[in-house]
C-alpha cells in the first residue's frame, strides 16, 4: 500500500469513528431529552394530585363540621351500620285445632279462653310475619350508632298481636322504632317508636319465637299490646341493667285514647349465665277505666 493509500484509510477509519461518536452523542442527548421530560410530566402528576388530596381534605372538614358525615367516616369506616347493611326475616305458621269439649254451632264452635287459634275443627293460618332490620346497635361508650327494625304480621292472630287493629296504616304492624346507641357510660340505648310492651314475657309471636304455640286471655289482659313511645336502656355492667318508657295509655296503642300516658321501668338482673329476673313497675290509665268514669 502507497503512502498516500494509507493516508486515505486513515481518513476514511478516523472519519467512520467521529460518526460512531457523533451518534452516540446524539442517542445520549435524546434520552437525557427523554429523561427531563419525564420528570417534568412527574412532577406535574404529582403536584396535581397533592392540589386534589388538599381539596378533598377542604371537603371533608366542612362535611363533618355541617354534620352531613362523622369523624371517622372520612377514613374508610361506613358513617352507621343502619346505613350500609340490612336483613329480610320472617317466619309461616299454620295449624289444625281440635277442641275435645266440642264448642256448639250457637257460638261458631270458638272455644272459650283462647285468644287465636281456637275455632274447632280448623285448618288454620295463624300468622305471616316479615321484618325489616338493620344491625342492631352495639353498646358502646365510644361509638354513635343508628338502627331501626320494622316487623309486620298477617293472619288470624294479626288483630290481637298488632298495635292497632281497625286503624289506617296501623293494620299489619307489629313493631317499628329507631334504635340509637349514645356514647355515654357505657352506652345509653334510645328507642322511639311503636314498641313491643315490656310487660309480657312472651312477645306474641307464638310457637315461632315463644315456649307455647298458642295463648290465653291472660296473656293479653295482664300484659299489654305494642305502643307509640319512647325507652331509655342502659346497662351499668354485664349484672345489672335498667330500662325506662314513656308510651301511650295502657292498651291504647299507636293512638292515645285519653289523656294520661303510661310509664314502665323495668330493672334487669342476671346474678349468672343461665339465671334472669326482671323486675317491672307501670302506672298508667286503661281505656275501660276511661270509659266506666265518664259513664
């Protein structure tokens, strides 16, 4: 090879390397172009969702400074149990009775001293019972909480067991209160609404719920059928517990029938596990002792 020839090899090598390097130079220029833009679209996101999460914040403090959410509820927790989740229950009861005394066709073959249940010889559908509940509230010194229970019953022992048969709206109700538990103590337990009485200790729901299928007219005259008002329950330990209501007059009802409202207090013991008292006083006005003073 000519002196010259080398010359012009090394030319064209010295050439083909500053293309090599001008190459490189200008890849490592457009992924640090790359690189800075990435950043900026990062610092951007980032700066955008700190001004969202400072909004919402603003949001916040203003809904539970107007009360329209509880403190807590911000954080992921459902603001009350009533407000997230419910339950569908209820319960048929059917039967066939045969009174052995055999009551005669002049009195429709009813017999004497029951209160349902008690045509002889009759297939009979005592009672269709539905309930709507939220999760009833727990006791709780801490916690503010909210339910509500409604139950509705037909059939025969409908008139009997319901608060009010014969008036508008009232005809298949047998319960409907808001329960509320207040963080105070131990937890102040409020109902308001129609409540089933505190003086009965079966609650008329016959062999579904109670030790006997049927009652008597005892269980109805020296108890009481559900009423409109308002009960205070609190419990000072696991041992001992008081419940305070203020209702309607003594089977009056949803609708009061004069003009005196019946008080209960109720004091619940259980001195151990398997072993309850409850001890209960009422003062109230009857709507028959109502009717004989104006007659």
């Amino acid at each position: 090879m000519t002196p010259k020839s080398r010359r012009n090899h090394r030319l064209v090598t010295a050439g083909a390397c500053l293309g090599v390097v001008a190459l490189g130079g200008v890849a490592k220029l457009q992924a640090q172009s790359a690189s800075t833009g990435d950043s900026q679209k990062i610092s951007q996101l980032e700066k955008e969702n700190q001004e969202l999460q400072k909004r919402l914040g603003t949001l916040e403090s203003m809904a539970q400074k107007n009360g329209l959410i509880p403190s807590g509820a911000a954080n992921g927790d459902p603001p009350v149990s009533a407000m997230s989740d419910f339950g569908i229950s209820g319960f048929v009861t059917f039967s066939y009775f045969h009174d052995t005394s055999e009551p005669p066709a002049s009195n429709g073959h009813i017999s004497p001293g029951y209160l349902w249940n008690r045509k002889n010889d009759n297939f009979t559908l005592n009672k269709v019972k539905l309930t709507f509940a939220s999760p009833p509230v727990v006791a709780s010194g801490d916690k503010f909480d909210v339910a509500y229970r409604a139950s509705f019953i037909a059939g025969q022992d409908a008139p009997i067991v319901n608060s009010g048969s014969g008036i508008i709206g009232f005809d298949w109700l047998r319960e409907a209160y808001i329960e509320m538990n207040v963080p105070i103590g131990t937890g102040l337990n409020v109902r308001a609404g129609e409540l089933i009485s505190l003086l009965n200790y079966e609650s008329g729901d016959g062999g579904a719920a109670n030790d006997n299928f049927s009652q008597g007219f005892q269980w109805f005259y020296t108890g009481n059928g559900p009423a409109a008002g308002i009960q205070l329950g609190y419990d000072f330990c696991e041992k001992v517990g008081v419940k305070l209501r203020v209702q309607n007059g003594l089977y009056a009802g949803p609708v009061d029938n004069n003009s005196s409202k019946t008080f209960i207090a109720a004091l619940d013991l259980k001195p151990m596990k398997d072993l309850w008292v409850n001890l209960l006083a009422f003062g109230g006005i009857a709507m028959w002792n109502v009717v004989s003073d104006s007659m």
